[in-house]
C-alpha cells in the first residue's frame, strides 16, 4: 500500500511517500479500515518540526479518517467487514483505569498512539486497535455535507475544540470568550462554544481572512493581532470589548506559542479560566506575580474524544458547520502538496484539507 512516512525533523526530506507493507490484525480486537478520507493536524506539523520526541522515524502519520472496515478481529463485536466508519484520533480499550475515569487520551494500552507510537491514517490501510470503542459508525451525511467533507473534522479537532477548549474552560450562557487562534482548531472551539450560548466570543488572530471566516461562523468580534501595536494594543483592544474592561470569563489558547499563552493570562478575568488547547513544544512562562490573587484557573487537556457520540449526532441532525472548515482537496497521490500547502496555511488560506484515495 502507499503511505506518508515520517522520515525524521533533520531529514530531508522530512516525507516522503512510499510503499509499506499493508497492516494485518495483530490481536482479536483489531480492525483494519480502508482508509476513504484523511486530513493533516496541527500536531502533525508539530511532529515534523521535532516537538514530538515520542514519534520516530519512519512512522506512518495521521490520527484522522472516515473508512470502510476491510477485516475484523474474533473479538470485535460492533463492526464488520464493509462498514463505513469515522476513525477516532484516541484508541481506548475502555476498560482500563484511566478510561473507566474517562480519561481515554491515557489508556494504558491506546491513548493517541496513531501517527504517533502505532501507523497511522495517512495510507490506503490502517490498523485499529480496541476497534469497538476507538470506532464510531459514520452516520449519513447532513444537507449541506453531502459528499461528507466535514466528517473527518469530528476524529479530532471537534471534539478538541469541545473538550479541552470549551468544556475545560467552563463556557456557559451568558459569559464572555475569547479563542487565540484562529486555525481549525480555534475555529472548532468557536463552533462547539455556540452550543452553550456565551454572550460574546471574541477571535484574535494574525490572519485577517481566517478572522472573516471566524465572524461569518458566529464569532461576535475579531481582533487583529501583528498589527504594528504588539500585545499590549490586541490586549487593549479586545479587553475593551469586555464590560469595564474586566476581560474575559474564558480565554482558550489555541496556537501553541509562548507568546500566545502569555496573551492569554492578560486577557482573563479575575475568576476566569485559560483553558489550553495548543501543543507547546517549548516552555511558556507563568505570571504568577500578577496572577496569584486573581482567583484564575488554568485547565491542560489532551483530548478524550468522550464527546464524539453527541457531535456525531449533532453532525447528523445539520447543526454544525463542519463543512465550512474544509478548504482544499487533494487526492491521496498529492499528500506531500497538500503538506505544503497546509504548512504555508496564511499563504493558501487553508484551514482543513480533505484527502481521498
């Protein structure tokens, strides 16, 4: 089969496409997919800049997918051969202490192996372990997706945006957000924050266009950043959009930067939440000599994918935009392009990249 491989941070190139061996079952509860659909993460990207040590060399990348089962273990029991299925970005065996805690991204046996410790999604097959929890049926596609782009955004970055932005962050009616960071994941948080009817949710952003496609998906204000003015101008102006200017009830740092996270801790309100949802690949500081008395919570998160089930209902029933973070499409042959392209994403305008086989 052909696959995407990561080569290593200081190879060149980092990868490459090439022929693999196609993966066989491995234990009673493995599936193998056919992979229909797959996209390029932002932590992709992070494993290709060398921030994730953990990923070797000559792993199969990606941890998002819509596919067709194409062989079952014994011991799978919720799919079989042919069924369409969105790939879950975390395998969960679902029984062991951290997954009966709900905290599957730490299953003792799962977690975020694909693309990761296991091959990944980036291939014609993909081997999927614990395939009765870490599978999801694919529902049929809502008018508005009908050709089901928008389907592969709920294996990672809804429930991502859900979970470690909106849910760690304690957005509720009628409180205030702001979401730095405005790429699919960003944008998935300001999708997802819509459920729970905040007041105001303000996006800040250096791409102008990604901040167009943010208030034409719900968000009530964008805020320029880079403008020439620094942080102190981005932390004026969307501060001033706050009653008083008292900030922000929940800020959700979406980017993965020091600078950006710093960002965060002067936008928040006394008694707010900085929920983090970017990968962060080098130390950040903390301001605890202005934050110690705030009465402030800080939440860290790798996503569970516990809330798929419900987005996956909500996708169904039409009442999420997923179609529109879908920018580019590509086909399998040109995903070494479609890296470049999402690579150089303010140059393209390219949020998420839909690549079929």
């Amino acid at each position: 089969m052909k696959a995407l491989v990561y080569k290593g941070a200081s190879a060149s190139p980092v990868i490459a496409l090439e022929d693999r061996p196609q993966p066989t079952l491995q234990l009673p509860t493995d599936a193998i997919v056919k992979v229909l659909r797959t996209t390029i993460c932002g932590t992709d990207l992070h494993i290709l800049h060398g921030d994730v040590p953990t990923c070797p060399p000559g792993r199969v990348l990606g941890h998002e997918g819509v596919g067709e089962v194409f062989s079952a273990g014994d011991g799978v029991k919720r799919f079989k051969k042919g069924d369409k299925v969105l790939i879950s970005c975390i395998t969960s065996c679902a029984t062991c202490i951290p997954c009966r805690k709900g905290l599957s991204s730490h299953c003792k046996t799962g977690g975020w192996t694909l693309g990761h410790t296991n091959d990944g999604t980036q291939a014609e097959y993909v081997r999927i372990p614990h395939a009765d929890s870490s599978l999801h049926p694919a529902p049929k596609a809502p008018q508005g997706d009908e050709q089901g782009k928008g389907l592969v955004t709920l294996s990672d970055i809804l429930p991502t945006g859900l979970e470690c932005g909106v849910l760690n962050g304690k957005v509720q009616p009628g409180c205030t957000v702001a979401i730095v960071g405005a790429g699919p994941v960003g944008l998935a948080a300001l999708m997802t924050a819509q459920l729970y009817s905040p007041r105001l949710i303000v996006m800040i952003d250096r791409d102008e266009k990604r901040l167009e496609v943010a208030k034409k998906m719900g968000a009530t204000h964008a805020v320029i950043a880079g403008g020439g003015g620094g942080d102190d101008d981005v932390q004026t102006k969307a501060r001033a959009l706050t009653d008083d200017g008292e900030g922000f009830d929940t800020v959700i740092e979406a980017v993965g930067y020091p600078a950006t996270f710093e960002l965060c801790q002067d936008l928040v309100a006394v008694g707010g939440t900085i929920a983090n949802v970017g990968v962060h690949g080098s130390k950040v500081d903390l301001h605890l000599e202005k934050l110690w008395g705030h009465n402030i919570t800080i939440t860290t998160r790798l996503v569970d994918a516990a809330a798929t089930p419900m987005l996956l209902k909500l996708y169904e029933a039409g009442k999420l935009q997923t179609s529109s973070l879908v920018t580019h499409d590509f086909a399998f042959s040109d995903i070494v392009k479609a890296y470049d392209v999402f690579g150089k994403a303010a140059e393209h305008g390219a949020l998420k990249l839909n690549i079929e086989m």
